[in-house]
C-alpha cells in the first residue's frame, strides 16, 4: 500500500463548527490523587514528561526517582505498577544534593499505536517496551542510542504514524540535535543539530494536517534572553523544512517551550519565561508560523497538552510569572483563557539555576474520559532538602498524602445554570490528514 492511499482527508474537520467556536464553559477541579507504587516506593519528587493513549487508556510518567514508568489506568485510575524498573539511569545527584536532569532518566515518554513505550534515557538512548504484560522485570525490547553518553539526555519525543517515525530531542548535547528513528527497523535515520540554539531544544509535535513535525527552541540569541523559534522537519526528507524556521517574537512569548497541536491550523506554544510584555503563551498556525493569538498571563510551562474531548490547551506552569506554580488552562475554541484560569498553587515557582524548587512541569489528558493528569511532586519536610519548602497541598486536597506526592486527577464541570450547558464540546470523529500531499506543497 502506498503512503499515500494509508492518508485520509482531514479537510472537513478544519471547517467543522467545533473548530470555530468557544468550548462548552467549564470549571475545573481536582477530582482524584494517584499515589504511586506501594509503602516501598520513592515519594515523587524527580520526573519528567507525561503521555495519555485514550485509545487503550493508559497514562505512562516518566519516573527518575523511582527509576521506572508509571501507569495509570485512565479510566479507574488505579496505579498499575511500574514498567522498567532500574532500566534506566535513575535520578542522578548533583554534588549539592539537587538532581542533574540532564543525564538522569527515563525523561520523554509515549506510547506508539497502542502498544509500544517509548523512553528517553540520561545516556542518550531511547528504551522500548512492549505495553502488554510490562513490569517491574520488564527489560527494554530494544535499546537505540541517538548519540554518546556525552551527548547526555534523550528527552522528549514525537510520533509520525504515517512514516512510521519516531523524532527525540538531546536538548542537553553541546549542540542541541534532533534524532529520527524508524519504529519499522528501530535504527536511527538521522540526526538534525540545531547549531543557532543557546538554550536547548525542547517539546516536539507531528502534525497530521501538514504531515509534519515542529519543535521548540527556547533561545538563539547570546546571550540567552528568550528569544526562541519553532523548526520545523520533513520527515518525508529526513531534512530541515523550507519554511522553517518560525521566528517567535520575543514581546509575546519570551522562551518557547511547550507545544501542542491544536484545532484546525492552530498550535500553542507554551513560553517558560517570563520576559514577555504580559507573561503570555501564544499560539501559532502550522502553515507559515504567523502569530494567531497571544494569551496574557499564561507563561511558565515546561509540558503542553491539547485535549480534543473537552476543546482545553492545559499547561503545566512550573514558572508561572506569578511566582507560584500552576496549571494554566486555555479555550481552544476562542483562544483566550479559560474562566476560571486554572488551578493556583501555593508552591514557588522553579526557576534554575539560582532558584530550585520541585517541579509540577509534566501533564497530559484524555480525550475520552476528559481526566487531566497533573504531577504534583512530594513536599519536602519543612526547612529540610536542597531544593527548600514546596507547599503543594494538593494531594491532600484531593485525598492523597503530600509526603508521596501524588498524580492529581483535574476534571472539568459545568456550572449550574450555564447556557452553554446542552452544548457539545466534543468534536465529530474526523480523519487523518493527507498530510504527505500537503506537506509537499
């Protein structure tokens, strides 16, 4: 079967009224805390980025403290166990107690058609499991590297299901660089160094409309000020795309970071940094990266997620420019923030080298049951480890227990009385993109 013939058309969902219009209004709240593993298990403290597949219902964490994934059923939300455990590096300690990201793991985790883990390790390798019967004794069904140990971390990650490509960022590597492995033959393609990055490189997206991928780059200018773009990658080329890459501008998004593919055209990107006029996230198209929106007091995430079922951009806000961390939620349909904005904590920002503190920086949704899964970190004994006080608060909240941490369940309701209440926020079924055809344009 031809690439193209496995494309389906997508062109009827870009004109669907859901596209076109504000979500149902909804406020959300945590609902649920998943503590995770036994009385045995590490209290949550270091990890990084969060997955839902709503197709099987499963919610994968990559877990350094625990030196393991996490899975959660989505739907029970019952903890399933750990998958790979000790497989990879674990949370690696600086000499100051704190813990070095860059060569710790596992770090950007996802799931392929259904079945398949993906990792990232600290060594820069990428770990596979096979979803089905994965524990605690699972060992890797392949191991790919994307470089050298020197390289450091193999980070976030993204999947093109049409040509069967998987693409890794080592963002930690002296020259920043992008990996594309075939899931067909588990081999490294290709690797794509991005030499104008001074800050990394970071959440990375396939998109189905045009076929291709987009990745953050946080910085370019020296020194770093927050100036960043967005690159983008043809994975039917295996090259940098000619339209790449989109300039982000410093006044509306200071430090791209987060990205996620949204309705129609629309991508946001989640800026960490707090340097832009008003603290704002923006949001993109996918064509030509021209600016479509640009949505105040939203800065600070690291992880960005786009659930389709409830039309929600939701942001995990580690940074957030009030100085507390938070989760920033944004209607998708009308490209504001959503009222209420989001859910506050008590807990300060983190904001390294010179300020750390533990980080809710990771979150993901489900389509299907409309659960938003938020990692909350464990808090510190008061006065106590190198990282200070973090009073989260929210496990407890939400019936959990703040010395383990927990993986807080945030679901959406709406109000009494609200006119929009028989409005359907959910879109039709739509279809995959001929994302080869328009790509090539």
């Amino acid at each position: 079967m031809s690439r193209s013939t496995k494309l389906l058309t997508f062109s009827a969902a870009l004109l669907a009224p859901w596209l076109l219009t504000s979500a149902v209004a909804q406020v959300f709240s945590p609902t649920a805390a998943i503590t995770v593993g036994d009385e045995t298990a590490q209290p949550l403290n270091s990890f990084d980025i969060s997955f839902v597949e709503p197709a099987i219902g499963l919610y994968v964490l990559g877990d350094r403290t625990n030196n393991a994934i996490d899975m959660v059923d989505t739907h029970s939300n019952a903890f399933l166990g750990f998958c790979g455990h000790n497989q990879f590096q674990g949370a690696v300690p600086n000499p100051n107690g704190t813990i070095n990201n860059n060569v710790s793991g596992p770090n950007g985790v996802l799931i392929r058609d259904n079945r398949e883990i993906w990792a990232g390790d600290g060594d820069s390798t990428v770990k596979v499991f096979d979803v089905a019967g994965c524990g605690e004794t699972t060992v890797p069904s392949h191991t790919i590297p994307t470089g050298t140990p020197a390289d450091k971390r193999a980070d976030e990650m993204c999947y093109d299901p049409v040509d069967q490509i998987i693409m890794v960022a080592n963002n930690a590597a002296d020259t920043p660089f992008a990996t594309l492995i075939s899931t067909i033959f588990y081999v490294k393609l290709v690797s794509i160094p991005f030499p104008q990055s001074t800050n990394g490189a970071e959440q990375c997206q396939w998109n189905p409309v045009t076929g291709l991928f987009y990745i953050t780059i946080p910085g370019i200018e020296t020194p770093d000020n927050g100036h960043g773009q967005v690159v983008v990658i043809n994975p039917g080329t295996l090259m940098v795309d000619a339209r790449s890459p989109f300039d982000i501008p410093l006044t509306a998004c200071a430090s791209p970071q987060g990205l996620a593919v949204g309705p129609g055209n629309d991508m946001l990107v989640g800026c960490n940094g707090n340097g832009s006029a008003t603290q704002s996230s923006v949001i993109i198209g996918a064509g030509v990266g021209q600016l479509l929106a640009t949505i105040p007091n939203q800065s600070g995430p690291d992880e960005v997620w786009f659930n389709p079922g409830n039309l929600r951009y939701f942001l995990a806000r580690s940074n957030a420019g009030s100085g507390f961390q938070a989760l920033g939620i944004i209607d998708a349909g009308a490209r504001v923030a959503n009222i209420p904005p989001g859910i506050q904590t008590g807990a300060p920002v983190n904001n390294p080298p010179s300020d750390l503190h533990p980080s809710a920086h990771s979150v993901a949704a489900d389509s299907v049951t409309g659960k938003t899964f938020w990692p909350i970190p464990a808090n510190p004994p008061v006065g106590g480890g190198p990282q200070g006080d973090t009073p989260f608060g929210l496990c407890s909240f939400a019936g959990g227990d703040d010395t383990k941490g927990c993986i807080l369940v945030v679901e959406g309701f709406v109000p009494v009385g609200d006119p929009t209440a028989n409005a359907s926020a959910d879109p039709p079924a739509g279809e995959m993109a001929e994302a080869r055809r328009r790509r090539e344009r």
